[in-house]
C-alpha cells in the first residue's frame, strides 16, 4: 500500500496541485461559541484517505510542532474515535521538495474512522480550550499552498 501511494505522491509533486485548499481557515471558535460558529468537519468516507499538506519552507518547524500538539490531543481525549484516529493516522514528510519550493507533508488514514471528523482545529480546540487560538495561528500560517484532500477506494491489490 505504502509503494502504491508513494507513486502517487511522485506524481502529484510534479505538476501544482489543482484543487489544493488551505485548511479549514475559519478560527477555532471559543469555548462558549462552538455551536454558533464550528468549522466544517473533515469526514472521510472512503477506504483510504490521504491529506496532502504543502507547508512553506521556513515553517516547518511550526508545522512539526502543530503535529506534536495533534498528537498529544489525539491520545488524551476521552473520545473512543480520537484513539481510533490516532490508531491510523500517520504523517509523514517527503523528501523532496514540492511545488514552489513547499515541503509536504502527507497524513496517510489507513483507514479514515467513519463518520469522525478531521479538522485539526477542532481537535486541537477539544483538548487545548484555552491555547486553541493561538495553536490554530501556527498550523494554519505554516501553508504554503494549502491542501489537497484525496478520498480513495481500492481498485485492486496487485500483490493479491
């Protein structure tokens, strides 16, 4: 699996992404307004899912550190399917380097938990009520050219 999707990644690292959106850019609301003014979740309703992140070169760092923080949420949360996501969710970061200079980085849900939503700034707000401003300004200001989410069903295991 891991060899089919690193020939794709190839193949989306040499031509711009076309349907690339930066990540869900409404702020996080605050504690007290989260019904009024959520931002949409990220559902994924496919086999396989794939969020191809293109961060700015010299915001790697905060990236990375947005990822530590995503993490600690994932594993501390009360809620069954944030372990679950945290079961299959892995990032990883390519070598070389993406369009315009960018560097991506890759979340691989093998498989996506149905029906659980992926915003990063909800899960980072449901754990880090009173830091979830200041969180969300570092993940989101790390994007370069934003994000391509990709839903996939299998068409055939070749292996098989």
């Amino acid at each position: 699996m891991l060899r089919w999707i690193a020939l794709g990644l190839l193949a989306v690292q040499a031509a711009p992404p076309t349907s690339a959106q930066p990540p869900n850019t409404a702020q996080p609301p605050a504690p007290a307004q989260q019904a009024v003014a959520a931002p949409a979740p990220r559902v994924f309703a496919s086999d396989y899912g794939l969020v191809l992140n293109f961060i700015k070169p010299d915001k790697t760092k905060d990236f990375e550190a947005s990822i530590g923080k995503l993490k600690e949420a994932l594993q501390k949360s009360p809620k069954p399917e944030r372990k679950e996501q945290a079961a299959s969710w892995r990032v990883f970061k390519a070598v070389e380097a993406a369009t315009a200079g960018n560097v991506l980085y890759v979340f691989v849900l093998d498989p996506p938990v149905k029906g659980a939503d992926y915003t990063v700034s909800t899960i980072l707000a449901e754990a880090f009520p009173n830091e979830a401003q200041v969180l969300y300004k570092q993940y989101a200001d790390s994007y370069g050219a934003g994000q391509n989410i990709v839903n996939l069903k299998l068409l055939s295991a070749l292996g098989k």
